[in-house]
C-alpha cells in the first residue's frame, strides 16, 4: 500500500469555465456550450460542435500566442492558477525539488498544417512556427517559466496521458525523487485532431450523450487540468484538498483504436489502483468515468463498472468539457477531487434514454455525496487504461 | 473497368493487403472477421477509400455497416449512390 | 534500487543490431549515407544517418505489419531485437512494461495524415494515418504485437526524452509494478525534418561530425531505435546496470559531473548545447559517438548502448573523428555518466556501473 499524497492546488479551465470555480459553477447549474469551431475552420461538410474556450485568457508573457503554443499556454495557464491555490510562487519554490508531469497528445505533434502547405507548395515557410513548436513542450515551459530545477515529464498516452501524468508524478513524491510536483495534462483544440476524429466516425454531430441508447460519439474540447502535488515534509500543516491514494494502468494490448471488448485492461488498472490505495470497491462513493459518448467506449467503460463497482453512482463530465484527449485525465481528477471536497457531484449532462447494453444509469441530477473516496479512469487510443484513486482532503 | 475490379485493387492498395489478389476476393465473401479479415479502422478507412476513388459518401457507419459487408454490397452502394 | 541491463536491440544508420554498433565501434567510424530529397525541380543531397528495418519480416508476417509505418516498424524492430537477445521472445510478458522515448514521434505520418486532406480534402481525412500519428502508436504497436498487458508508457521531452523516461522505468522496478522494462528510444528522419535543420543550420547540416567542436555547428540528422530489456534481477545484467538517473536544469542549479566517472557526452554537433558540455565536462575523461549514428532527439539512447557495451566489453572505444575528446584513459572505466543537455541547459544524467 502506498502512502497518501497531499494534493494542495487546483488549476483548470477548458469550455466548461475559466478557472475551477467557474467550471464548477456551471456544471451545477446544468450549462454546456458547445458550437461549431470558431478557432479555425475547414471544408467538411458536416460540422461537429466542440467546446472551446469561451473567453482568451492572459499569461504574464509577453506575446504569448508568438512564444508558446496554445496546449502550452493552457497548461501554464493551469499551473499558475494551481500554484497560487497551494500557495505557491516562483520565489517559494527556489531550491526545492519540483517537477513537472503533464500529459498531453497535441501539445507534442508537429501539426502545422499551414506550414507544411506552403511548403507542399513549393515555398519557403519561414520557421517561427517550428521554433514555437521546439519552445513549447508542455512539462518544459512550466519548468522554464518557473525556473524548476527538478524532473520533466511529458506523457503522452493519447486520451489517458492526464491520468497516467498524476500517478506518475505521485510516484516521484513517494520516492523522494520531488518533494513538490505539478502534474496533469493539456491539450487544445486543433483542426488536426478535429479532421482525424471526425475520419474516426466517432463524433457526434448533436452535443455528446455519454452513456444514453442514442450517443453517436464525442464532441471534442480544450484545456488544462493541473494539481499541486507535495510531500509530507513539505507540506507541513498546510491544508490538502485531497490525496491521490492509488493508481492503476494496464494495457489491452488489443487494437490501436478499438477497447478491448472484455474491459480486462480497464479491471487490471483498476485492480491495481485498489492494491496501491489499500482500499475496496465498497469504499467509493463515485466514478468520475471516461464516457466519451462514443458507442464502443462507453459499453466497455460500463460494463466494468457495472463488475467492479456495482451500484456505485458514475457520471461523465465530458458533456461540459467535451473530450479534452490529453488534458481529459487532469480536468476529471480535478473536478473529482473538488466534488469530494464539496459533497457534491454534477449530473451527467446528455444523458436522457437508456441503453439496454449499458448496465446502470449515469448520475442525472446533481447529487449530495458522503464519502472518503472517488475513482476517475481514463481509456486511450492504443489500448491503455489509467486508474487514479483520489480522497478527500482535510476538513 | 467494372466497379468490382476497381474496387478489390484500390482495397488491396489503399488497406495494404499485399498478401492477397484480387483473383482472390469473392464478391460475396465477408469484409470483415473471418472472411478477409478487415477490422473497425479499415471500415472507416473504406469510407475514405470510396469517398476517393468514386466520390460516393458514407455518412455514418449507420449507412456504412450494410453497404460494407462485402464487395457485392459495397458496389451495388456505389452504383445506386452514383446514378441517384 | 539499480536497473539491470538484460539485452539491448538496436538499428540506426550503422547497421541493424549490437553487432553492427560494435563493429562500428571498433572500426571508430560510419560513413553517413546521402539523402536526397528532390523540391521545385532541384535536388538537394545532403549527408544522413538512416536506419533500415529489413530484418522485421523475421519476426512478423506481412500481414501484421500491413498497417504500421517506418516510424513504428523501427520500434517494433528495436524491440524484436532486445527481446531475442535476452531469450524472451516467447516468454510470457504480462508482467514486461514498455516505455518508449521519442523526440520527435511519428513524423512522417504525422505529414502523411495532412497530406490525406490537404490533397483530397477533409472528408478525405485518412483514420489509418491518423491513428498511427499519434506518440504513442508504436508503444501501442509493442504492445499488442507482444502481447505486452502490463503499463505502456511513451514519453516525449525532445532531448530528455530518454533520461525522463528512463526515470519512470526505473520507479516503475522499484514499485513492484513490473519485473522487466522494454525500454526504448525511437525517432524517425523525414523530408520536413531536412528543409527545418537546412533553414535552421544551413551548412552546419554537411558534417563531417565535429562534437567537441563547441563552437561549430557540425550535425549529421539521423534516426533509429535502440532497446533494452531492464529488469530488478541483478544476474540479468548481461550489460552492467544503470545506478542512477538526474535529470534538472544546469542554469537553475549547476551540474557537477561525478568525478570518477567516465563521460559519454550526448553533443552531437549542436552549437547551442556545446557550451554546457564545455562547463561541465571540463577535464574529465569523456568521449561522443554521435558519429556514428547521427543526431536526434534519441540519440541518447545509442548513448546508453554504448555506454553498456563498452561496460560489458572492459574497453573503451576510440573515435578518432572525435577532435577534442579530452583524454584516453588507460582503464576501462567502471562507471560512465551519460549526459545529454537541450539547448536551455536542461540537462539528464545516466549513471552505469559493471
């Protein structure tokens, strides 16, 4: 069993909010907007709603948009807003070991398709774009921006990578490798992505319905997720507001997009999870799920539930978020842990009519809840599944 | 050339079935499982195919999963969607 | 706790497997290939490491191969290779992690899936392309292939990309979570890759490699995979072991080299690495082999297996391209630090011992 780690700052923002109170404040009040891409656009013939940013937020950069890219600057974004809620600056941190683990799938991928036109072309694009691009690895430029002396990470397990970036950077504190880590995962909304999911056919051209007979695939979203995560020493009597108590991964080793239809890699990661948190099934009080909304994941994702936590209330929150890929992991753990702090969940937005192959129903309304403990779990393309057991923090 | 020829070649080509000829499809045989083998990323990638080579589109796989069954059915699709 | 090296596989632009990088090890150079890549009716020739992946049908029918790009095949490759030197290629691997370190990704792919619908348009968008374009598809690729269920991770830090992978290796041993890592470090060469480093490095870009010329700007792009089976059991270390791995910023707080170590130096020609090899190497024993297979991102993967062959062997290699290598000790090492730094001086430290 692994010792607890204190969880002391929360950072998010993504379509459904621009910090973590008002993300949580409008899933409470039932709100989702998404609409058709504003950032950029294409010659698809259909168009699929996504939830993008809703406002343009500001770093202490000076150009931003010309030094980082976008995953960048949401992460750093999310990270500032973190850190402040630990009570944290870059002052504070200087000579402590802080690392930085943050997953992402765009904030990696060379996928400047205005660049590489030109040069299809036959022209000379010049090169700002790629010397933003070598500037703006996510784990990187919070490292930089902050002047960190410590581990790197950047994970980069397609839709798990946020998930699997908190359990990492939670082992580096039990090690000792870090006494202080930010993780979590960042990714923006780009046209790569949004031309590569709708080729997937698993996009839905109405707002996404995770987990309801009539879901026909995901709406895809923006933004960042970011915890602050410290050792005991370091944290001293300072307040946690949660801890990551266990986590769990497994691959299905199966199909590149497909999940593995008998859920096993899902019920392994779970299962370590427990193992690492010295917890049972009994002891959760909900599952912040996957639930995309696309129709083969959320009949996987259920049917484990359904096996190995049932009765347990779960819900989606990628009805608000939209599927966020990289950063989906940190947005989800976030909110988890800030709905055990608040006793409270948000319903699962979409979901309307059941399903007959999915077993049991997703929270509906928003829900007062009593518990120690909450598991959220992300599925990815490649086969991996990441399991984080989160518990509430102090009172 | 006949819509059956052009469609076994650009599937040969396009999914990089280099281990079969086109002498070797059946026009009824299954695309998929056990018959040629293909899987749910060669469905969607088919889309792409038939959306390329004959400019037919496959909205959703609603559409797609009849049309998609084996070479019989996926031409007669294109025929009916190319002469409507 | 340290890392046992069990078995390395390997492929770069010195041939395919330990074999081929000893030879050349031996022999203390490689002579780079010329790459070609024809633009607006000029041909622009241009000296390259590359590596070749002939070998994979070995290990796979065609048919499971049909859909994974070169990007992934390497990958497949290195770790074909590494499983068969340690014997495990029909072991039971349940309780085998992957990690996989990658700079750069599936590059070519990544320009095959715009290709999709730049030139047919978006509903043209390729999903094969598109799936195998993202980092992880050729840790995804291990995976199934190997029947490998246990957790897969790929990191990408560019230059970094190896030690902070290998970091997590390493705790993942330490936790019991896996009994062995396939380790491995991949990036792949393309044509965008050669107009970026022309425009960034121009003539810089001609070699011959020079990588303790600190001053000059002498890489050679190159590509490949190099793998590792790394385990807890200490009388698996056919290679030695790695004792420790550091990652951290030399400009936040300043590296000092362990003094007794022997020092493989990650510089491959990039002048704007060269200074913090310069401050921190100083006078101590220490040696590159970018020579030999190139620069990229995963090059200090190849580092690290030459830093275990030359462990395994008692002796050191020579490159007698390597001008200003600044000694040749008399003994084969006991210990080697291998250090790779980025261009802001954030740095990774490896440490081997026999």
């Amino acid at each position: 069993m692994n010792q607890p780690v204190a969880i002391t700052g929360l950072g998010c923002l993504c379509g459904a909010g621009m910090n973590l109170a008002e993300c949580m404040e409008s899933m409470f009040r039932g709100v989702r907007k998404p609409r058709p891409p504003f950032r950029f656009s294409t010659d698809h013939p259909v168009s699929y709603p996504v939830l993008e940013l809703r406002d343009e937020f500001k770093l202490p950069l000076d150009d931003q948009e010309k030094v980082y890219a976008r995953t960048s600057q949401l992460a750093l974004a999310a990270a500032l807003e973190a850190l402040a809620d630990a009570g944290w600056d870059e002052a504070s941190l200087r000579g402590k070991k802080v690392g930085v683990c943050i997953g992402t799938t765009v904030g990696c991928a060379l996928n400047c398709d205005d660049f590489y036109r030109a040069y299809k072309e036959g022209d000379d694009p010049e090169m700002d774009v790629i010397e933003r691009f070598l500037r703006s690895n996510p784990a990187s430029v919070i490292a930089r921006q902050l002047k960190l002396d410590g581990p790197n990470q950047t994970v980069v397990n397609a839709c798990s990578s946020g998930t699997d970036a908190i359990g990492l950077g939670a082992s580096w504190i039990h090690s000792g490798a870090c006494d202080i880590v930010i993780a979590g995962g960042a990714d923006e909304l780009s046209r790569v992505t949004y031309a590569g999911f709708s080729s997937l056919m698993i996009t839905d051209t109405e707002p996404c319905k995770p987990f309801d007979v009539n879901r026909k695939g995901l709406n895809l979203g923006e933004g960042a997720g970011i915890m602050v995560l410290e050792s005991d020493a370091i944290r001293g009597d300072r307040k946690a507001w949660g801890f990551v108590r266990g986590y769990g991964s497994a691959c299905d080793a199966y199909h590149l997009t497909a999940p593995r239809p008998d859920g096993a890699g899902l019920k392994q990661a779970m299962g370590e999870a427990f193992a690492a948190a010295g917890l049972t099934p009994e002891q959760i009080a909900f599952v912040n799920a996957h639930g995309t909304g696309t129709p083969d994941n959320d009949k996987v994702e259920s049917g484990v539930l359904a096996e190995m936590l049932p009765g347990v209330p779960f819900l989606s929150t990628k009805g608000y978020t939209g599927h966020t890929l990289g950063a989906a992991g940190g947005i989800e753990a976030v909110f988890t842990v800030e709905s055990l702090r608040r006793g409270k969940l948000p319903a699962n937005i979409g979901y309307a009519d059941a399903d007959p192959e999915i077993k049991g129903t997703p929270v509906t309304e928003n829900t007062e809840i009593d518990g120690e403990y909450a598991l959220s779990e992300s599925l990815a393309f490649g086969g991996n599944n990441a399991v984080l057991i989160l518990g509430k923090g102090d009172d | 050339m006949e819509i059956k020829e052009k469609l076994k070649q650009v599937l040969i080509e396009d999914l990089n079935l280099e281990d079969v000829t086109p002498d070797e499809i059946g026009n009824d045989e299954p695309l998929f499982g056990e018959g040629l083998g293909l899987d749910s990323l060669d469905a969607v990638e088919l889309v792409v195919v038939v959306q390329k080579h004959f400019g037919v589109e496959i909205k959703d796989m609603d559409e797609g999963r009849p049309a998609l069954q084996s070479i019989n059915t996926l031409a007669a699709f294109i025929e009916e969607k190319s002469n409507g | 706790m340290r890392m046992a090296i069990q078995s390395i596989g390997i492929s770069g632009g010195f041939g395919q497997g330990v074999d081929s990088l000893q030879r050349a090890l031996v022999a203390g150079e490689v002579e780079p290939q010329t790459g070609e890549v024809e633009r607006n009716g000029t041909v622009d020739s241009f000296p390259c490491y590359r590596a070749a992946i002939d070998g994979l049908d070995e290990f796979f029918p065609k048919r499971a191969l049909r859909r994974i790009d070169h990007y992934s095949k390497m990958t497949l490759y290195g770790a074909s290779l590494a499983l068969k030197e340690a014997g495990l290629l029909e072991a039971d691997r349940s309780r085998m992690g992957v990690i996989i370190a990658t700079g750069y990704g599936a590059l070519k792919t990544t320009f095959d899936f715009l290709d999709s619908y730049l030139d047919f348009g978006y509903s043209c968008s390729s999903p094969t392309h598109f799936s195998n374009s993202v980092h992880n598809a050729a840790a995804a690729h291990v995976s199934m292939q190997f029947k490998a269920t246990a957790p897969s991770l790929t990191v990408t830090q560019f230059e970094m990309s190896v030690a902070s992978a290998l970091l997590t290796a390493r705790h993942w041993l330490a936790e019991g979570r896996v009994d062995q890592v396939l380790f491995g470090a991949t990036d792949e060469y393309c044509d965008v890759l050669r107009y970026c480093r022309k425009r960034f490095f121009c003539d810089g870009e001609q070699g011959p490699m020079a990588p303790f010329n600190f001053e000059r700007q002498s890489a050679v792009v190159g590509e490949g995979a190099a793998f590792f089976i790394l385990t807890r059991d200490e009388q698996q270390a056919s290679y030695g072991y790695i004792d420790a791995v550091t990652l951290g910023n030399h400009v936040a707080s300043p590296l000092e080299l362990p003094a007794d170590d022997f020092v493989i130096a990650g510089a491959d020609g990039h002048r704007d690495c060269g200074q913090w090899y310069a401050e921190t190497i100083g006078s101590l024993p220490a040696s590159a082999y970018s020579p030999l297979y190139g620069s990229f991102p995963a090059a200090a993967g190849f580092d690290l297996a030459v830093a275990a062959l030359t462990l395994k062997e008692g002796c050191y290699f020579t490159v007698p391209d390597n001008a200003g290598s600044t000694t040749t000790p008399e003994e084969a090492p006991a210990k080697i630090s291998c250090l790779k730094f980025g261009p802001g001086g954030d740095y990774g430290l490896i440490r081997l011992s026999r």
